[in-house]
C-alpha cells in the first residue's frame, strides 16, 4: 500500500460532514480507490454509476461471494410460477467487462478502519479511499424460538433469493389438496415489506391454478398491520376466498415457538400446525456491518441522511437494506436510488465532480393474482434527522382490471429497467 | 433478420403467402381486411380510424404541415422504407429492420400496429398495440388518406408557439449536466438505451414534448401515480434539464 497518510476522525454527524472531506484527487499515488463490500441491488448499482461516471478517474472494486446475484424481488413470482429461476439471476460479466470494475469473487471476512483495508476471508487485503457497505441482510434465527439456521432446511425462510428459493419452490410444489401452510411473518423492519403478503398470494395462486379447493394459508404476524393491508385483503377475498387467514398479535397473543420436528407454530392462542412451514425471522443488517463497528442496537447502520456516510466512518457508507434510512423501506430499488447519492458522492469527494443535493425514490409493486398488480412509493429527501418522505402514493381499493393490468406489466418493465441499471449493458 | 419475437416476416419469399394465408383467415372471420392493394384503403373507414388515430396523436402527426413529435410525422408513409426520415431518432431496431427492407404498407403496418413490440423488438414505440382488427384497417385507411399531404418544410420537432402548459420550461435552455444527475431517478424504471419493455421509451425525445408530459403528469392531466409522484418535486429547471439530457441520448 502506498504511504497514504492516516488519518483519524472524530466521528460526524449530519450536514456537517461534507465539510470534512479531504481532496484526495490531490493525492499523488495513483488514482483513488472505492471498493464496495456486496454485489446486490445498492452495492453493484453503487459500483457501476462509479465506474460509469468516474471513467479512468477512480478504481473501483466490488467484492461479492458468489459468482451470480438471484433478486429477491421477483423471487415470489418465481414461486407463483410467473418467472423461471434464471430469469430472476444475474452474473456480474458486465461490470467487470464494460465498466473496468475490478470483481471480486471471494468474501470479505472483516473491516481494518483504520489501515483502511478490506480483509479477505482468505487473509489478503484490498485497501480503499472510500468504501461502500451494501451487505444487505442477515437473519435473527433465534428471534423465534425453535428456529434455527438448521431448521430453516426444513422450515424455509427463502427471505436471501438462492437456495432457499428453491428449497420452498419445491416443497410449495409438493403441497397436497387439503395440507395447509403455515407462514410466520418478521417483525418491522424488514426487507420488502409487502413480500409475505405477495408470497401469500403467489402460495394461494398456485393452489388456485391446481384446483385445490381445501387448502389453507395461516398467517401468524407480530405485527397488528402490514403493508398495503387493504389491498391484499380485498383481493384474497376476491380470487382466494376462504383460503388465506391472518392473525395479528391481538388475536394469536404472541408466538411461542416453532418446531422443525412437527412442523407446529405455538402460539398463546394455539398450535398451528403446517405441512410447509415458511418461517421470515426478524432481520439486521449483514454480519460485517456490525464487525466493522457501523450498527448501532438496532443492528442496522445509521447514516447521514444527506449522502448515506456511516455515522460511524466518514470513510464509510452503508446503503441499501443494512443502513437506517428514515422513512424508505427496505427495497431493491430503494438500495438502488441510495447507491446513486453514495456514488456520487464519492466521486465528488475523490474526482472534484459536481455533487447535486440528495434525492431518493422507492415503489413497490406487489403481484396479487395473474395481471392484477398493485403498487406503494414515495419520494423522499433528508431532513436534520432522516431520510424523510416528501410524497407518497398507493393503489386504490376497486380499480378497475385495466389498470391492474397495467401495474403488473409496469412491473416486468420495471424489473427489467432496474436489473440493467444494476447489473449493466 | 433479428426478429426473434416476430411471427411473420417483412420480406422474403414467405411474406407473399403469409400475407394469403392471414388474407383467407381474415375472410374467413368476416373482416374486410386485404393484401396491401389500393383497394384496401376503400375497405377501411377513415371516419372511424380518425377516431382510432386519437390515441396516436399525442406522438404522431399526420396531414398538411406535420411535424415529427415524440414519433415520426407519417406523411409519405406508405411506400417508405421503415427508420428514414432524416431528423427522427429511431431505435436501432427500427433503422436495421429498414435497411433489411421493411417496408411500411398496410399489411406491414397491420402487423406492427397490432403487437409494436412483437413485430420490431427493440422498437422505442410506447404502444401496447391494438388488438381490433377492425380499428387497425380503419386507421390504415385513415392514414393512407392523411398521409397523402405534405410535412412542414423542416418536419423536425418545431418550434411551435403554441401558449401551452409548460410554457416556462420551455423557454428555458435545459442543464443536460443537471438533466444527467437528475435522470438517475427515471432509469432505475426508463431504459437509458431507450427499449420500451412495458416501461415507455424517454430517449431522443423533442424537448418540448417531454417537458409537455412532465407537466401533464406534474398537473394531473395525465393520471399515472409513480409519475405524478416523481413529478410533484420537480420544477421549470428540473424539467428542462432533463429534457435536455434525456433529448440528447440516441437511442440503440
């Protein structure tokens, strides 16, 4: 590593932060370097928009585990029989091969902050002026008692696309007329805040299709509401009747346990039992967010609602489903507008490019049954505290089909749009 | 030919028996509709595809002094080959099917109208497509009576005074520097290559087109809620930005 002088900072908060930014394009060794822990929606889009827009000015690097990327949004329509496995996995060929991204296939074990270096799980080190955090997820196994990593072969979670995917693909598949799932949703906050109740719909589609006409889907929330409640209960009472019960806190009074071995839920109401258990547990930000020092107890990573700087680093920055970002959800596409305030971001602090105010947008689309889509967003813009909504809309109860059909085709372009922004041309 | 989705093909030795073969079904199922002949114009009623033609109106011009708009002004269409008028940003799609020799007639036009997409993957044509067949012939024949007339002397995208929503951002020279950083927002949904897949081509537009829409959407003339959203924050300068970043990409 070159004889980068080290600095240590206090740590900043807020507006204030910017002004603390060095200009390391004045550096004489070499270019700038950013290196982005994370090849999903925030972390490859982050790479990407870096590279793009910085040309030869920064080298960029992004470090990923595995060799392909599989959405977790789409993944329910995967499950409803709407799109192949493949259609939903995206390598990372383009980044490396169009944009000069330096791809990483390999896991990152720890963050050095003060050497400012990645550490490999295999020892070596990859050193950054700037580094992007977009782990994504992990999972509270133990959040629910009787639940483990374990348990998860047996009562899938399918909440990280992959395996787990395909694991309750296939017991969905193998669900009988007259069996019953049994679904246990995450408490707030989680990624994808309509997808239980989507995937919900997808399970009830799927039966539907099949002519099962005595199959049930049991909801058990910790929750007392969820996103876009009304819409998916019209719409289960529409297509599904009698097929899919929910049961908030109010009614089940708390969920005791599950267990693998006889695929029950207790419950301070009841036992449930399923054939297909798909247990979601509470979730925090990826295991190297909170190595790195970036979570607070939440176990998500505050940050600078202005720039998505880790309050923690000013030479760090978390995006996507591991930050604390106010009012967004946790959403593919809300990880890649945050990629975009990072990114550029960095560049102005690295390259002196033009750094415009931060702007974020999010929408959800949720695939009810075949053509009826509906749809929640915002736009959003930081405040002192947060990343705060400045606009918002839902779909409306009772719209009519053509307008349903017109989201859900909305959607597929959407996907399409976002997954080349993502992955690259 | 590139044409994967496309069932029948422009040109080429099968296009004379496709066009037989749809020819016999469409008399088969009582429609009037005809090989690309004179006569096919009579069978059509251009009354009627005046009407169909609203729906086409807010992109393509047609008659005396047309103008290209969002779309291509479709003066001289008939017998022209597809992706050349000069000053029109087609999709790369379009221009290599042309020089294949895709041909606009009505049995080409037929096709393209009833699946956009199917027929020229790739197209930048915002346009589901138009499963009537009845509403295609008469538009055909519309069409073939308007086209008849001549464009305006430059039919590139015009400068018309027309005192309209969006006035002020169209008196503005746009910052395409501003447009590209704000446009991060539109591609996370907006293809930058300018493919439509279910999702509406912005790339290559006329700038007061574009800022026209934005406003409609801004003003809820138009009823989308992602873009009504989108709109409510932006401003005069936001949109002449980004008409003059999203005008300036060619599309692929």
């Amino acid at each position: 590593m070159p004889n980068i002088t080290r600095r240590t900072f206090g740590f900043v908060v807020g507006a204030g932060a910017t002004t603390l930014a060095m200009p390391y394009y004045a550096r004489a060794q070499g270019k700038p370097r950013v290196v982005v822990i994370g090849g999903g929606a925030g972390g490859a889009t982050a790479a990407r928009y870096m590279a793009k827009d910085a040309g030869e000015d920064l080298d960029v690097t992004l470090i990923e585990a595995n060799p392909q990327y599989t959405t977790c949004f789409f993944s329910n329509l995967y499950l409803g029989g709407y799109r192949s496995f493949d259609s939903i996995t995206h390598g990372y060929d383009n980044l490396a091969s169009n944009y000069g991204i330096t791809v990483v296939n390999a896991m990152a074990d720890s963050v050095d902050r003060e050497a400012r270096e990645v550490v490999m799980a295999d020892g070596s080190k990859v050193p950054y002026d700037r580094l992007i955090v977009a782990p994504g997820i992990d999972l509270i196994y133990d959040s629910v008692p009787g639940y483990s990593e374990e348990a998860a072969e047996v009562m899938p979670h399918a909440w990280k696309a992959g395996p787990q995917t395909k694991l309750l693909k296939a017991r969905l598949d193998a669900i009988e007329n007259g069996q019953q799932v049994v679904m246990v949703a995450p408490p707030n906050p989680y990624r994808c805040p309509p997808g239980p109740y989507e995937r919900v719909s997808m399970m009830a589609h799927l039966f539907k299709e099949k002519g099962y006409d005595d199959c049930k889907i049991v909801i058990i929330d910790p929750k007392p509401k969820f996103s876009k409640q009304g819409l998916f209960t019209e719409g289960w009472e529409k297509y599904y009747p009698g097929m899919i019960e929910w049961y908030g806190p109010d009614v089940h009074g708390g969920i005791a346990s599950v267990d693998p071995q006889t695929g029950e839920v207790e419950t301070d109401l009841d036992t449930f039992r399923g054939d297909l258990v798909n247990v979601i547990p509470a979730q925090k930000a990826g295991m190297i967010a909170a190595s790195a020092g970036l979570t607070n107890d939440s176990g998500f990573c505050p940050i600078d609602p202005a720039s998505m700087r880790s309050q923690a680093d000013e030479n760090i920055f978390v995006i996507g489903d591991a930050s604390i970002a106010g009012d967004m959800p946790k959403s593919g596409f809300s990880a890649n507008s945050q990629a975009k305030v990072a990114a550029m971001t960095i560049r102005g602090e690295l390259t002196g490019s033009k750094v415009f105010p931060a702007k974020y947008s999010n929408t959800c689309w949720s695939l009810i049954e075949t053509n009826d889509g509906v749809k929640v967003g915002a736009q959003y813009a930081p405040s002192a505290e947060k990343i705060a909504s400045t606009s918002s809309f839902i779909s409306q109860t009772g719209e009519d089909d053509a307008l349903r059909q017109a989201t859900y085709e909305e959607s597929v372009g959407w996907y399409k749009g976002i997954t080349t922004d993502i992955f690259g041309t | 030919m590139t044409g994967s989705g496309r069932s029948k093909p422009p040109q080429g030795p099968f296009r004379f028996e496709a066009a037989l073969k749809r020819n016999a079904q469409a008399l088969a199922a009582g429609l009037c509709f005809l090989l690309p002949l004179p006569a096919t114009a009579q069978e059509g009623d251009p009354l009627k595809g005046e009407q169909v033609f609203k729906a086409c109106k807010s992109c393509h011009q047609v008659g005396a002094g047309a103008r290209n708009g969002v779309g291509p002004h479709l003066d001289g269409l008939f017998g022209r080959q597809a992706g050349v008028l000069d000053g029109f940003k087609y999709s790369g799609a379009m221009k290599k099917l042309g020089e294949e020799g895709l041909v606009w007639n009505a049995f080409t036009l037929n096709q393209y109208l009833e699946k956009p997409r199917a027929y020229v993957p790739g197209t930048r044509m915002s346009f589901r497509g138009m499963t009537n067949e009845g509403d295609r012939i008469d538009v055909i024949a519309y069409l073939q009576a308007l086209s008849k007339e001549a464009p305006a002397a430059d039919p590139r995208a015009g400068t018309q005074a027309r005192a309209e929503i969006g006035a002020v951002a169209m008196g503005m020279e746009g910052d395409p520097e501003f447009g590209e950083y704000l446009s991060s927002e539109c591609v996370t949904c907006h293809q930058m290559s300018g493919r439509a897949d279910g999702i509406p081509s912005i790339v290559g537009w006329p700038s007061q087109a574009f800022i026209r829409v934005l406003f409609e959407y801004k003003t809820n003339v138009r009823s989308h809620q992602v873009m009504q959203n989108m709109t409510t924050n932006l401003g005069n300068e936001e949109i002449a930005a980004l008409a003059a970043y999203f005008g300036s990409l060619d599309p692929q």
